[in-house]
C-alpha cells in the first residue's frame, strides 16, 4: 500500500486488544521515563557538588588571624590605630576592608574593639556611660587536632595563639572571659557572621559589667575578653559561591536570587554535614585541653582576691565539640555527685558539683550527635528516681568558691508535652525550678 493510499484511508481505530496490551505497556514506559529523568539528576547533583568541592574549596589547616601582636607597622598595631572602625561601618568588616582607607589589621589574633557612646550618656539613675571596650582572641585548630601553624599567607605564625591569649590575660587586673566554638559552615574567616555575633556578644558584656559597676559597685575592673575557637566548619566557601552564581546568573532580576542561591550555592554546603561532624569530634580533646589551660589561668584569683569569670558556649556542631570533649568528665562528675534520693525517702547530705571547666558552660547543639547526651541523660536520671534532665548547664555560685551543677531542660519527655519559651527553665540541685541567669 502506498503512502498515498495510507493518507487516503485516515489512522487505523485501535481495537479492544490493541487498547489492553496499550495499558499493558503503560506503566512499565512511564516508570522507565521516571527511572531515566531521576537518574539524570542524580547525575546533575554529584556533578555539581564535585564541581563545587573542586572549585570552591575552602582553605585547610590554614589561620585566619596569623599576625602576631609586637610586630612593628603589623596588623595587630594597624587594628589598634582604629579600635573603633567598625562601629562605623556596622560591625561588617568587608564594608570596613573595602572603605577603610588604610589596611584595618583584621589578621591580629588579639585585637583590642572599642564602641563609643554618645557625650554625656548616663545609665539609669545619672552614673556616666563610658565607651564599651573589649578584646577579640581567636584560637584556630587544623584538622587533624593541632593548633594552627601556618597563616592564610602561607608564612608560619611567629607566635601561637594560645600563648598570645595567655600573656595577655596575665596582664589584666581581673578577667571575664567568654569563649564562642562555632558550628557547621562557619570558620574563622574575616567577614564570617559568627565573628560579627561574637563581637556583638562581647560588647553587651562589657556593657553589662560597665552598668553593674556603676550603679552597684560590683564588676568594676573587669577585662572582657571573647575568644574565637575557629576550625574549618566549613568545608566549601559558600560566600565565594554565592558571588559566582549571581555574578552569572543574577541577569534573572532580584525575585529569583534567593532561590538560585539556595539551589546553587547552600544545597551543596549542607551535604557537608557528616563530612564536618567526624573532623568535630576528632579536634574535640585538643580544643578542651586548650580551654582547660586557660580555665587553670583564670581559677588564680586577682590580688584584691576576686574571682576571674569564664563562660564557654558551644553552638551547633561546636556544641558538639564540647560535648565531645567533656563526655567524660561528665559522666564522672555524674557517678560521684551525691543526688537527692525521690520525695519521702532518707535525705542525704548533697554535695555541690564541680563544673567541667569555665564558671558557666553552654551548649547549644542542633547539628551535633545526642548520643553522649543521651547517655548522660539516662544515668542522671536513674540516679534521680527516673526524672530525665538533660545536663548541659553548669554555674558558678556568686561567691565563686562553691559551685552548683543544673540540668538544662530543653524539652520534656514522654506524657508531658509542655515546652520552654523565653528565657531557659533549668531544675537545679535543689529539686525546684529555677530561671537561668
């Protein structure tokens, strides 16, 4: 039959049997088709999560903050030229970098911040506002556990950062030390927000003391200091992938930018999770045994007799590190503490808690592993007749001699579904709740 003859008659109807093995046929083509289209992008994904582990590669074993105070014209004397530049350029150092009109020294690993206040600023109740002043110590550890040796330029630290940190709380009168382990997808890098917060966290401490001194008398003469625990949480630099993908995509208008960073930027940086979780708990003892020494400094008291202060906080998978690191001495603290035995039963002496290092330990973990919590977790509460708590949360006394030990409740288990809001509820030793202060 010819084509002519075929055009002539029209399409063949498909008969009841055609239209059964068509059905018959149907779902095995369209899971193929799904198997094909899935595949596809399987293939799209692991090519541009190489692509980006390739070509956007974050810097290993590598300081940020190298440069050693004592340097002549270095940048730690460049930084402490113009203590207050950032609160001019609000507190970005990129916007400081690219207008400042000389180089800001951010790679000092000590660097001295001021924030002025207004002329002729007073607290409540007449007492002067002074300028809020502090100091920002970064603490920066390789992979493999060791601290950094080299600098991002590539030259080997003249001085360590440690013993920089140790010299100079030597040379305060009296100290109040908070120290900040970041998390998952940051570092110590100069524009990190985490950085940002940190110094945002130190000024309102030194804010706080300046406040308590002048309108009670107590805190005065304290140094704050916030030292930066700084590892490579961030395997691949998502700012330098956020720049290039709106640099080649951003012709699509500004409704479309979110999203195309999302898809093309931070997806591949959140597969890095359980590649950044073991590097967490492998650097864990070093970064303990670092915060340890400097807790050992802190507990000699200053000559008038007061007590240094030390607050440690542990965010995400630094929150990890922590928990890591102070497992076992946790779960030692735990088998020797004497609890109060349930309601109605032989009271016995209590004896209160030593902390595992640092007047005040914090630790905020949403990325980290919960098994040692957990663990820690279940032997409190057997010794407590079954009452889950999580122990996360410890506390110095304001005398600074005796010492007592809380469970942050972070979430109720089992038939009570009642939830904290606001400021963080804690049980402490005592059997009665109490707010965390």
């Amino acid at each position: 039959m010819t084509e002519e003859q075929q055009r002539a008659e029209g399409p063949k109807r498909r008969t009841w049997a055609g239209w059964i093995w068509f059905g018959f046929l149907l779902p095995p083509r369209i899971l193929l088709g799904s198997a094909k289209a899935i595949l596809a992008l399987i293939f799209l994904v692991v090519l541009a999560v190489a692509l980006v582990h390739t070509l956007w590669i974050s810097p290993r074993d590598f300081a940020y903050r190298f440069a050693a105070p004592g340097v002549a014209d270095g940048a730690c004397e460049k930084q402490a030229r113009e203590p207050a530049l950032l609160a001019v350029f609000d507190n970005s150092e990129d916007k400081a970098r690219a207008r400042a009109k000389s180089d800001p020294g951010f790679e000092c690993m000590l660097q001295r911040h001021t924030v002025p206040v207004k002329p002729a600023s007073t607290w409540p109740g007449g007492a002067a506002m002074g300028a809020i002043e502090y100091y920002l110590s970064f603490l920066e550890f390789q992979e493999n556990g060791r601290a950094a040796q080299k600098g991002l330029d590539g030259s080997a630290l003249l001085r360590s950062q440690l013993d920089v940190l140790e010299e100079h709380l030597a040379r305060q009168k009296r100290n109040y030390v908070v120290v900040f382990v970041h998390g998952w997808r940051k570092d110590a890098r100069i524009g990190d927000d985490n950085v940002a917060n940190a110094r945002v966290f130190a000024a309102h401490a030194a804010s706080f003391l300046d406040y308590r001194c002048r309108t009670t008398g107590r805190y005065c003469g304290y140094t704050v200091t916030m030292v930066y625990v700084g590892w490579r949480g961030a395997r691949v630099d998502e700012r330098a992938m956020e720049a290039s993908v709106l640099r080649r995509l951003g012709f699509l208008g500004d409704r479309f930018d979110s999203l195309i960073v999302n898809v093309f930027a931070r997806f591949p940086a959140l597969l890095t999770l359980f590649d950044r979780k073991p590097i967490s708990e492998r650097i864990a003892p070093s970064v303990v045994s670092a915060l340890r020494h400097v807790d050992r400094l802190l507990k000699q008291p200053a000559a008038d007799g007061r007590p240094n202060r030390m607050l440690v906080v542990g965010h995400s998978l630094g929150g990890n590190i922590l928990a890591t690191g102070l497992n076992g001495t946790l779960m030692d603290l735990i088998r020797r503490h004497n609890w109060r035995t349930r309601p109605g039963a032989a009271r016995r002496p209590r004896r209160d808690a030593q902390p595992s290092g640092g007047g005040l330990e914090m630790d905020i973990s949403s990325a980290g592993d919960r098994a040692a919590r957990a663990d820690s977790r279940e032997r409190r509460g057997r010794r407590r007749g079954g009452k889950a708590v999580s122990v996360l949360l410890a506390s110095r006394t304001e005398a600074g001699r005796r010492f007592r030990y809380f469970g942050l409740l972070l979430a109720c288990r089992g038939h009570d579904r009642r939830r904290t809001s606001g400021a963080w509820r804690a049980r402490s030793g005592h059997g009665r709740e109490t707010r965390a202060r």
